[in-house]
C-alpha cells in the first residue's frame, strides 16, 4: 500500500495587496486573535478595532508598498517557492507519497482552504509544520489552535502530528551561519541577534510560578523552559554564534517590532542606538526568528535600523539574508518532515 503524507506548511500571512483596505483587512484579523494580545475579549475589540487599526492602517500600507514585487508579497512568494521544492525533495527516493500544502495564518492561502484540499488529497498522515523556528503561544500555539477548531468539525481526519519548534535543527542553523559568512562577520564591529518581540506577560506564562526572569532563559534550554521562545532564542543565537566563531562579547541577543510597553528586552532599536554612540560603524543583523524576509527583516532592519543607526554616529548596517528557499534550508525542513523533529 503507497503510504500517502501530506504536508501543511503555515507562516503568518500578509495583506491580499498594499493598498490600505486590504492591510485594514489584514491588520484586524491578526490583531483580533486572543493569542496575539492576549487580553480579555473586550479590551481586545475596542484596542485593535477602535485604535489600533483605524490609526495604523495606512501608514503600515505605505511600508507594505515599499516590501510588494512584481509577484506580490515576498512572505507568500518564497512561502510558494519553498512549497514546491520541499515536495519534489520529499519524494526523492520516498517510500510512499508526500504532498505539500501552503497556508497563512491569516489570510490567504487560508488554512481552512488547505484543509479541504487536504481532505480531497486522502492522506494517512497529516504533519502541521508551522513556520516558525520558536515556539510561542502567539505563532506556532495560533497556528495549532486554529488548525484543531477546524479540524473538530471533520468528521474523518488522520492521523496529525504538529511540529511545535525546530530552533535548534543542525540544517537550519548551519543555513543561517553559511548566509552571515557571505557577508565576512569578521570585518564587523559588531553582531546583533534580533527576534521579534513578545508581551513579558506571554513568556511569563510558560512558568508555574508566571515569572519568566526566575529561570535561566538566556544561558540554557532545560525542562522548565523549553518552550519559553526567549529561552529559544537566546539558544538559537548561541547555536549561530559558536558556528560562527563568535564569542559571547562579539554579539548581542535583542527583540524587535514591540507595540508598548512590558515587552522583552533588550529592543534592538535601543541597542542599535548605543552601539552607534559608543562608536561602533559597521554590524551585522540576524533575525533567525524569521525563515523568509519580509516587513520586520527588509524594511524594519534593512532600511529602519540602518536610518536609526546613521543618526546616531553609525555607518552600515547589514541584514543577514533569511533562509527563503535556498537548499539547505530545504533539506532542513525535509529532515524535519521525516523525522518529525520538536514535535
């Protein structure tokens, strides 16, 4: 019997267009959802649809404007891109069939579509990969938990595997050391690891005792805090960094594109600013958090950080390239689908 998997690729999501209507669209959907702030029902509604994206709408549409090419969002582009050269990987020499579906957390390719044509499709197995390298209940959690609700009104499904974090998978950090080392770390004052930033109140949660700075966050990954996407990123960035050959004074682990107060720290817009005063020229930033440029890598670092950066006394910031669809991120993602790793 030919064995029949299939595949759910899902990353965030990004406007149908840059026009202001459709990121209103966009906006209200990803804001409303009570794992992304995660605050009571009420203060949600009248926080994102009476302030947030009424006010936010059209100036996030001018920046959207500058990220579209030709073929659209690059999020959804590369998201395409990596789709169909995982499948054609996965059925190298495959004992049985792998099929391969993308969605977007929010809006299109939706999940709910994904998961009709998975049906049709007929699997045995089912493996929900979200995209995201560390676990968080805003990302990876909304990305199951979406999938589940839909899942319960299926009368059949198969047998599901959801893929929880891959932070630390050899490919995928020996992808993203061979990008920085294009770009010759060693000709740089200095490297920042910055992640996109959560509420402290979402990483304080993973503790039973609701206080993520009582662990060891930024020096281990244990059995307290292994689903704590700080502790995850501060190991990402010890994974990169050692490949790299950087020591730990070399570089700096920081979180970006915060929305107010309580917040990780350190900001990585801060800590841009002090290493420009403290007369730094040239750094190098990774956002491993991210395994497609988009929005927060090519606009927010690309350009924002570097005008941040030239302000203050700095010269050149450098984005390290994310992963997109380069091979062995790839191969990465195949090992992860066959071995089913962080489940």
């Amino acid at each position: 019997m030919n064995k029949k998997t299939a595949v759910l690729l899902v990353n965030l999501g990004s406007p149908d267009s840059p026009k202001p209507r459709d990121v209103y669209r966009y906006l209200t959907q990803f804001l409303n959802d009570r794992r992304v702030i995660d605050i009571n029902w009420l203060g949600r509604f009248i926080l994102v649809n009476g302030i947030i994206v009424p006010f936010r709408h059209r100036k996030s549409a001018a920046v959207y404007k500058k990220l579209w090419t030709p073929e659209g969002a690059p999020l959804i582009t590369h998201g395409k891109k990596v789709r169909e050269l995982l499948e054609a990987k996965l059925n190298e020499n495959a004992q049985g069939t792998y099929k391969c579906f993308l969605a977007m957390r929010y809006r299109q390719p939706s999940i709910e579509n994904a998961l009709v044509d998975i049906q049709d499709y007929g699997p045995d197995e089912l493996i929900v990969l979200p995209m995201f390298p560390q676990y968080a209940s805003a990302s990876t959690g909304s990305v199951i938990d979406k999938v589940m609700r839909i899942m319960r009104d299926m009368y059949v499904f198969p047998k599901t595997t959801f893929i929880h974090q891959f932070y630390d998978h050899p490919l995928y950090i020996k992808a993203f050391v061979e990008n920085g080392k294009r770009h010759r770390p060693e000709e740089y004052d200095h490297v920042i690891f910055s992640y996109h930033g959560l509420p402290e109140r979402q990483v304080d949660k993973v503790y039973k005792d609701r206080k993520c700075r009582n662990h060891s966050c930024e020096h281990e990954i244990n059995e307290e805090n292994k689903l704590c996407y700080k502790a995850a990123c501060y190991a990402t960035s010890r994974l990169i960094a050692a490949g790299l050959g950087l020591k730990q004074e070399d570089y700096t682990v920081a979180f970006q594109s915060r929305l107010g107060k309580g917040w990780i720290e350190p900001f990585s817009d801060v800590v841009i600013e002090q290493l420009a005063k403290s007369g730094k020229s040239k750094i190098l930033v990774y956002s491993p958090a991210f395994v497609a440029d988009c929005l927060e890598t090519t606009i927010e670092i690309g350009e924002e950080y570097q005008e941040l950066f030239e302000k203050h006394g700095g010269h050149h910031v450098q984005l390290v390239e994310s992963l997109n669809s380069q091979p062995m991120w790839i191969d990465a993602l195949a090992d992860i689908v066959h071995t089913k790793y962080g489940h």
